[in-house]
C-alpha cells in the first residue's frame, strides 16, 4: 500500500507528464505554422512568448500541494529551457526550433 508521500509523488509525475506534453503540443503546433507559411516566423516567435506563459499557468492545478509539487511545476519551464540551451549550443539539431524562436535564424539566439 502506497504512502501519501508516494502518492503525492507519482500524481506530481502525471501532472508534470502532463503540463510537459501540453506544453510540447503548443510549440508543436506553431511550429507546424511557422514551417507551413500560415502566419510570418515574427509572429508565431512572439505568439510562443505570450502563449507559452499562460499555458503553463493553466497546468499548475494539475500539481499537488505538497512542497514537491512546485519543483515538479518548475521542472516544465527548466527542461524547455534546458532543451532550447541545447538546441541553441548546437548539441541538438532542431532547424524547426532555431526557425520558430529564433529573430535571424541562428542557433545561437536560442
């Protein structure tokens, strides 16, 4: 029989689970319109700046209450970061990525 520590934990999981993929999900889609042509690459790098933010505020409910819940909650933003930091170091290959969020193009503005 779980503890409510273990409990709190693996739902904490599904929530950050969760929050990563809806937020994976957004940067997707506008990736699929960025590359599509549908709206300028100026306009879909600042709708994933004022989307990004909101969105992610929406998830928090999914947390617990626990002091865990809010490192579970940051562990979203902090993988983003780390996987854009990776992109733009040239350790991970995403042109869709450097296209989306980036101003000129180049990685290194990630």
């Amino acid at each position: 029989r779980p503890t409510m520590t273990a409990l709190a934990i693996r739902s904490d999981g599904v929530a950050f689970l969760a929050a990563s993929a809806t937020m994976a999900v957004l940067v997707e889609g506008l990736k699929v319109l960025a590359k599509a042509g549908v709206y300028p690459t100026t306009f879909t790098r600042k709708l994933l700046h004022m989307a990004a933010g909101p969105v992610f505020i929406l998830t928090w409910p999914w947390f617990g209450k626990q002091p865990s819940s809010a490192v579970w909650a940051a562990a979203v933003p902090a993988c983003m970061t780390a996987k854009f930091a990776l992109v733009g170091a040239g350790l991970i290959q995403q042109d869709a990525d450097v296209k989306l969020m980036s101003r000129t193009g180049d990685r290194r503005e990630l």
